[in-house]
C-alpha cells in the first residue's frame, strides 16, 4: 500500500485550521470584554425643497454604524471582545449631551455622533464628557470643527468642507481648467461651502471669476432651461462650480448653463466621503456587506458610521485596552493605521482629530477619480493637502495627546 503524501494545497488548509481552532480556544478561555458603543442622533425635519430629489435615508449612519460592529465582532471571535451598540434618538443638544452624560457615568467612552455643529460642541465642551468619552463625528462637515473650535477626543471620520474642495480643485487644476463660474444658493451651508471653494481657488491657483446667488423662487422643473441659462450668463469661463448642499436649484444647472461647460461642487462632478459606485481597492466587498445587511446602497453618512467602529476596534486590539484614555492615546498616536477600502491606510491628524483620506470625485453613478491628485506632494502625507494643514490650525488640540 503506497504512502498518501499531502499536497501542498491540504497542507495550507491544515495549517489554517489549526490556526483558526488555536485562536478560537485562546478566545473562549479568555475572559470576553463587552465594548458598548453608543450611538447619538438628533431628529431632523427635512427642509422643502425646489427639486424633488431622492431624500437621505432615515437610517443613514446608523446602519453603517451597525455594520462596524458586525465587522468588529467578526474578529472579536478571536480577541474575546463582544462590540455592542446602543442607539438613541434626541430632539435636541440638551437632551443629546444628558444622554452622553447618562452613558459616561455607566462606565463607558465610545459615542458616535450623528448631530449637528451645535450640539456636537456643547457635548465637547461638557467637562465630564470631555474627560471621559471619546466622540466621533460622523455628520458635521464644518470647518469650523477642524480649524478654530477643535477640541480634544472629539473626532472626524467624515470630511470636512474643505477637503471636498481640495479634493475637486485639484482635479479641475490637472485638467487646466483654472477659470470658474461659481453659483450658490441662499442657506447658510451653501455659503459655507461657497467659502470652502474659494479658499481652494486662492490655495491651488484657480480664478472665481464671478460669484453668483440665486435670489429666485421659479419651479425649476418647467422653466430651468430658461432660468439656469440667465442666471449662467458671464464672460468666459472653464467649469461652473455649484453650491447648493440641499439640492434646492443645484440639480437643474448642469447642462442648461449659458456656456457649454462641465458643472461640478454638491451637483455634477461631486466630491464626497463615500459612494457606492466605488469598487477598486477590495471595496466591492463592503458594499455587498452594507447592502445585504440594509438593503440599500451606502452613503458617505453610514461610511463615516463604520470608519468611526472600525476605528474603535483596530484602536482596541492594537493597545489591548478598552479604556477611553489609552484607547484615544493609540487613535492619535503614529502606530494607527486603518485599512478602509480607499486605496491608503486612514489616520487621525494630531492638530484637528480629522480622519485623512482620500476624496472620491463622482458622478451619480460613477467614480471619476480621487484625491489626492498625482503631483500634489506634502512632506508628510500626501492626504494633508486635502483640508487645513497643521500651520492653518488656530487651536490647542495636540496638547491632549500626551
């Protein structure tokens, strides 16, 4: 009887196996951590808008929140950590920084945040909270966060205003198109972002060679080709940049402009955190999770959500700890390095708590390129030409990492 001598394919899956059943039986005689997260949303009234776009999902954040923890628990099988989430839904930044001060005097640190600029500062500035939580914003976009009123374990795993615009101005620079027609509505966050692009127009070399503010209340579906036309009507120009972030006017500009040019900013070719049409970089097996799990597709809101999970528990196995203040010590310190889909491992910048990152640049249903472009160096990270750079930073933060 002839010797049956193992292939090298059996010996791998042997190896494997042996492996897996060692780290489960290190996991089930290791006493199990439970790592609760909580997780803060204040109720939002949808503002009436012009165009009938498709609403954000009720749900946007939570469910990518949730799919972080079922990805964490996933390795957590190995490490004896059990990540849990608690949800719960404010009507306001009171009710918000009472719900962050019930969960701190449980014992725990973890909050993800889904609330506005207001209430994610009164949750920062509470002393109690400060000292003892660490808060991930996953839905504030504002500057203002990130370069004046930054404050210590508050930190951005969505991106700012800022590096949207870098990201988009250094596309629109490489492709020479250095002229640009900017047209805005009348809210506030269309102002903000109109700021944003102007601060990357003077930051890039680009020339805004007019601003223009719709002051109008015509039913653009019936008459945009007319009134988009009108309002369009300048000198020359390269692309027209759009700062609409509700959608009130912004969908009906492209193509019905004065002059035959590409439209970008919150409408056309738009910067983003997150959108589903990505697929390079191993993303398409997150957006399979994050369907068969919500049974839509993901938007930046819910990758922000899973970024700030993902984050919690690399930074958890890493230090080995599950307390808040090593914990937030390993999240800003140089060993952490987080794998999410986007082509470059993700860190926190030491000067604002900012999560760097690529941008993708997209259509609605396409990925044209991201960010940063190839030729933008920094001597750092070539991501921190994305946003305020540290000598642009006018607060304290880094005094908190010791």
């Amino acid at each position: 009887m002839k010797t049956r001598i193992p292939t090298p394919l059996s010996l791998i899956i042997t190896v494997v196996y042996l492996v897996l059943y060692s780290l489960s039986a290190t996991a089930l005689t290791k006493q199990q951590r439970d790592i609760p997260i909580l997780f803060i949303e204040q109720k939002h009234v949808e503002t009436p808008v012009l165009s009938n776009i498709r609403r954000t999902p009720e749900t946007s954040g939570l469910d990518g929140t949730q799919l972080g923890i079922n990805d964490n628990n996933t390795s957590g099988r190995f490490t004896g950590d059990n990540y849990q989430l608690k949800a719960t839904l404010v009507n306001d930044d009171s009710e918000a920084a009472a719900a962050a001060r019930a969960w701190i005097k449980d014992g725990n640190a973890f909050i993800v945040a889904k609330l506005p600029a207001a209430a994610l500062l009164k949750l920062s500035r509470d002393e109690d909270i400060a000292k003892h939580a660490i808060l991930f914003n996953i839905l504030t976009k504002d500057d203002a966060l990130r370069r004046s009123q930054c404050r210590p374990r508050l930190l951005h795993t969505i991106p700012s205003r800022a590096m949207l615009t870098d990201g988009l101005a250094q596309f629109l620079m490489s492709k020479r198109w250095k002229k640009w027609l900017l047209l805005r509505g009348q809210r506030v966050e269309d102002k903000l972002f109109s700021a944003a692009l102007k601060r990357s127009a003077h930051r890039f070399g680009a020339n805004i060679i007019e601003e223009r503010e719709w002051q109008f209340n015509a039913d653009l579906r019936r008459s945009a080709q007319n009134e988009i036309r009108l309002f369009s009507q300048a000198k020359d120009y390269d692309v027209t940049l759009i700062a609409d972030e509700i959608g009130d006017i912004g969908e009906y500009i492209p193509y019905n402009t004065w002059l035959a040019r590409p439209a970008a900013g919150t409408q056309g070719l738009t910067p983003t955190g997150w959108h589903w049409s990505i697929e390079q970089w191993g993303a398409a097996q997150l957006q399979n999770r994050f369907s068969d799990y919500a049974k839509r597709d993901m938007n930046d809101i819910d990758y922000a959500g899973w970024l700030a999970v993902r984050a919690i528990g690399e930074a958890v196995t890493r230090s080995n700890s599950i307390r808040g203040d090593e914990v937030y010590q390993y999240l800003m310190s140089d060993d952490f390095q987080l794998s999410a889909f986007k082509g470059r491992s993700l860190s926190f910048r030491k000067w604002n708590g900012q999560l760097r990152q690529p941008i993708p640049l997209v259509h609605p249903n396409a990925l044209i390129s991201q960010s940063p472009q190839e030729g933008y160096l920094h001597p750092h990270s070539e991501m921190d030409t994305l946003g305020y750079d540290r000598p642009e930073v006018n607060c304290a933060f880094e005094a908190s990492i010791l």
